[in-house]
C-alpha cells in the first residue's frame, strides 16, 4: 500500500514494513485500515527517527501512532547499551507517563449507589487540573531519596503505599542508576510542587467494570474473576519533574550536535552517544524522572484507596484494593534482547508503547467513552517489537477540533446518561478528550493480537472518571 | 503589538502557534502573548506581577528561557503571567515586568503547557520582522 507518498509492503496480517527511507527499515504492527487513518507526519516522522545514527535492526510503529514532536507516539527503537546514542526527545517529554490497574472485589451493582460520591471523593483526595499542588509535602533530601530509591523509599521510610505493591510494578519501581545530582534546580522545584498530582489533558483516574474477560484461567491469576467486578485504572507521569528534566536536556545536547556532527531532520530528535558524560547525565536523570512518576502513582493509589474507605466504610484490603501492575510507556530501558548478533544488551527507546515481555500485564488504555484493555505480553514481540507493543488507542483529531465539535458540558451530560459519572476541573479539557477523537480501541487491540505483540485478557467499560 | 494565532494543521495532539512581530520587544510581548493564547486565557484584570531577568545568546534562547520562566510560575507558584508591562532588552540581556493572575482566577484553562518543543521550532527574521513557529506539549 501507499500512505504519505511511501511504499509500504505487507509482510503480516498486522505488519507493514516500510524499506529505503532510512538507516533502518521501519515496521508498522497495524492493520491496514489503522494504518490509513494514520496523520501522514507518522511516516514522516518514522523516517526522521529511522535515520538516527546507532539503530539496532529496526524502527517499530505501533498501531495506535500518531504524529509527535521529533519521533510519533508509538514508536520503539533500541540501541547498544554502552556504544549506542540517546535521544531525549524520542523517549518523550513526561518520563514515564503510565498505567496503573487496580483490582477490587466490588461488583458494579454494589458500587453503583455509592458511585457519585467516590468520584466527587476521589476528586478531592486526588489533585488535578493545572497549577493544583500535591498534597504530599516533602522536603529536597526526601525528594533525592524518592527519586533514587523509588517506591520503596516511599513505602518503608515515608509510610505512603503498601509494600506488596512494589514487585507489581515495573522494575520494582525503582530504575537502579538515578541520580538527582544530574536534574537542575527548576525540575526539582517543579517536581517538589507537583508530587502527588494527577495533571490534566489525557491524564485521568477511572472507575471501570470488567465487560469481557478473553481468558478467564489467566485472569484469575491476577484477581480478576467476573463480569461486572470494579477495577481502577491510572494515567499519569512525572509531572513537571519530568518534563524540565527533557527540556533541559533537550537543550544541551542541541548544544553539542556539532561536536560529533550529528544531522537530524528535527531537533527534538538531537541525541549524543552513550559514552559521553552528558547522555550519561541525562540517563541518570531520565531515571530520576521514572522513579519519580513511580512513585507519583503509588501516592496517587494511597489516596485512592483512602477514597475509598471513606465513603464505602471498609479497610481498603478488606476490599481488595490489590494493584495488577504498573507500566511505563514513554521510558528509555536498559533491557537484554535477541538481535540478528545474539543476546545483546540495548537501551530501548519507548515513545508511547508499552513494554510487552511474555506472560507481563499490559495495560491499554481508551478514552473515557470507549474503554481500557488489559493484556498480557507475546512471545512474538521479543524479537518483532524489542517487547513492546500499544499504549493507547491514539489520537485521530486535534484538540481544537474536537473542542469546536462539542461542549465539554454537552459532553458530560451525554455520559451521566450512560451511566458513566465524571468529575473534571476543565470543561474545554473534557472536549479535547472526546471519544471520536480517538481511533476505535477494539480495533488496536485486534491489531497487537494478529501481530502477535499481546494478546487481550480483559476488557473494562468506564463508570466514573476524574480529570484535569 | 504582535500578532498572535493558533495555527491548525499541526501533530494532533499538541498547540502551535504562530507569532509575527515587528521588532525584538514586540517579539517578546509576542511571546507571553503566545503564551497566554495556548493556554486558552484571556484574563483582563490581572492583579500579579512579577520581574524576571536573564542574559540570552540569542533569539531562540531567548524565547526558551521565557517559556521556562512562565511555565515556571504556573507550576511552583501557580500563577500565570500574560502580559509584559514593561521591558528592558539588549543584545543579550532582557528584563521583563510582567503581569498575571493566579491559577485560581481563571475560569476553564483547557489542557495544560508543560514543555515547548523544537518540533517545527522556526524563528524567521527579515530586516525587523519575525514570524515564529512554536508548538508545546499539553
């Protein structure tokens, strides 16, 4: 097929590869239908990217990209993990923007009179909108610790958090090697005013019911058994912690292209290799930043459960407020992977996707109409995708489109009718994040299934939702 | 006064926005102006002020370090500064009174600025005019 003036050639039934362009050849894991409702800047862009110096083997598209700054969201490369190049720009501004699910043993009958007030409650508890401070006050030495040691900081010194939480989310949460020796004065006072806040925009905290379960004997292992059991889903990341920690980067190492001549079609992908003492900085602090949002969600998920006990009475374990898992999908990895050369150790680059190892949740998330996936990671991916695979359903209309397309009060009226409640801080924000703003979810699960990436072990409808 | 506009056929998820000055203070005016449209605000009483100062090497560090400050503001002090009330400016020193409000004060705010990006970042100059090209992350 043809898109944006580029031959792409089948090689799937969810997989186009597209050759010639660049250094590397550039795998689409969509079908063809996703594929033509992609903005042309993605393949732009993918060339842009594919023609970074130091890839290993190839650039990858996910089905739900859509056009970004420097890199499209839903992109994943990797590069050796010591003679390779970072690229600041290509892992993203919020540093571990991610997933959270949380399981209880509600069920949406016994939920549903008590609906409105947990959402106004959680709207309490929970910061959100823009310019809201975090409730969590911590000094700059308790900030180091967070960000160095993670969620285990959190839990054992600061009292925040359960530690049973801690081996369900993503490298512990805790990325060994952070150093806050390597972020700059203003991210940390950024990071000080925003720890333990949600933020606006795509960012959101759900209410959902488990609609459809793909594999019950699988999903069992993770606590989720029937149809209509209530789960808590979380999107956020590290805040203004994370994204001064990109734009500060962003802007030395433009500082120092000339030095190694490095050409890049856009700026925001400007990267140095790994061996100099400034990507070695910004590794450390990009760490900082992922530890920072880990730790960001696990407050979030204490108030949360918090929540919870007040307004329906009950201990939160007596609830089985149980977290699933937490995953990143704006992150740089130090991963070991099978290349064409053998076990080698990469830095991968993940731009809105999802690290999708064998057997590990994946957790897809919708808009507030449509509905959130959970997944579990594929064999395939290990050597299609470096372990990655979707993170979103991917935005097809700008935000001020889908403003002029309708009022956020219209909108929020429209989905208390449906029995969806949402509690938001920004009416215009409410509009940008419209469900026909959005591609089909059902269709990019379908599309990471039939590439193999993950399979879909549970759909979730929305019932309540808060957002900036 | 600058010319200020929120551009459409941008990436899909973020704000762009063109700003055509006549000059290096209108430019700058131009750009907390710029500022004040991304985020969607319109305020006209603005009670807030606050001096800001920096050495700069050249436009477009100039106008990075202006967006670092009023990001700044907005998340440490949530405050929102909009316009410039008055300003000094040299080669390669600015010093900028500006005037805002407080987060609170604003009614709907819509997505929020949290980076401006070099993506599609173009500052062109002919004799005394700029137009510039900026797109932020919401």
């Amino acid at each position: 097929m043809i898109k944006a003036g580029f031959k792409l050639e089948k090689t799937g039934e969810a997989e186009f590869v597209l050759k010639g362009q660049s250094a590397v050849p550039i795998y689409f894991f969509a079908t063809q239908d996703l594929i033509e409702s992609m903005d042309d800047d993605v393949f732009f862009q993918a060339v842009n990217t594919a023609n970074l110096p130091g890839l290993e083997e190839r650039v990858c598209i996910m089905p739900d990209a859509h056009s970004g700054y420097g890199a499209p969201i839903g992109t994943v490369f990797a590069v050796d993990a010591e003679a390779g190049y970072i690229s600041p720009g290509a892992i993203g501004f919020d540093i571990n923007c991610g997933m959270r699910a949380i399981i209880t043993n509600l069920t949406e009958t016994e939920i549903r009179p008590y609906l409105e007030s947990i959402v106004n409650k959680l709207y309490e508890y929970v910061p959100v909108g823009v310019g809201k401070k975090g409730f969590l006050k911590v000094s700059r030495l308790q900030l180091k610790n967070l960000v160095e040691k993670g969620v285990l900081y959190l839990v054992k010194t600061l009292g925040i958090g359960w530690a049973e939480d801690i081996e369900k989310i993503e490298e512990n949460g805790s990325i060994v090697g952070a150093d806050f020796s390597a972020v700059s004065k203003r991210a940390v006072e950024r990071g000080l005013a925003q720890l333990g806040t949600l933020g606006s925009g795509n960012h959101y905290l759900e209410i959902q019911v488990v609609e459809k379960i793909h594999n019950l004997e699988k999903a069992k292992k993770f606590g989720i058994s029937k149809k209509g059991q209530v789960m808590i889903m979380l999107h956020c990341g590290s805040r203004g912690f994370g994204h001064q920690i990109c734009s500060d980067y962003l802007r030395e190492f433009e500082r120092k292209l000339d030095v190694y001549r490095i050409r890049v079609a856009d700026h925001q992908l400007v990267c140095l290799p790994l061996s100099d003492p400034l990507a070695k900085d910004y590794l450390s602090a990009m760490s900082a930043a992922a530890n920072f949002a880990f730790v960001n969600r696990e407050t979030i998920t204490h108030r949360i459960r918090q929540a919870f006990e007040k307004v329906l009475g009950k201990k939160a374990k007596d609830l089985g407020m149980e977290l699933i898992y937490d995953v990143a999908h704006n992150i740089g990895k130090i991963e070991e992977h099978f290349t064409k050369k053998g076990k080698k150790k990469l830095l991968v680059h993940r731009k809105g996707a999802t690290r999708s190892f064998p057997g590990q949740i994946v957790i897809i998330g919708g808009s507030m109409e449509t509905g959130s996936y959970l997944l579990l990671g594929g064999e395939d991916s290990l050597y299609k995708s470096f372990a990655s695979t979707a993170h979103g359903s991917g935005r097809t209309m700008s935000r001020a489109k889908a403003k002029r397309s309708i009022r956020g009060s219209d909108l929020l009226k429209k989905l208390k009718r449906r029995g969806i409640y949402i509690k938001a801080a920004s009416f215009s924000g409410v509009a940008e994040e419209a469900g026909f703003a959005y591609k089909d979810i059902n269709r990019v699960v379908c599309a990471v299934e039939k590439a193999g990436l993950s399979e879909p072990l549970v759909y979730l409808r929305p019932i309540g939702n808060i957002k900036g | 006064m600058a010319d200020v506009e929120i551009l459409e056929n941008t990436a899909i998820a973020d704000v762009s926005i063109r700003v055509k000055a006549e000059g290096i203070e209108d430019l700058v005016e131009g750009i907390v102006l710029a500022f004040a449209k991304a985020l969607g605000v319109n305020e006209k009483r603005l009670c807030l002020s606050r001096r800001i100062k920096f050495d700069f090497d050249d436009e477009k560090d100039l106008i990075i370090k202006i967006f670092d400050e009023l990001i700044f503001f907005k998340d440490v002090y949530s405050e929102i500064f909009l316009r410039v009330k008055s300003l000094k400016i040299n080669k390669s020193r600015v010093e900028i009174l500006l005037k805002g409000l407080p987060v609170g004060q604003v009614g709907d705010l819509g997505a929020d600025i949290k980076a401006l990006s070099y993506h599609n970042l173009a500052i062109k100059k002919k004799n005394d005019l700029y137009e510039v090209v900026l797109t932020f992350d919401v």
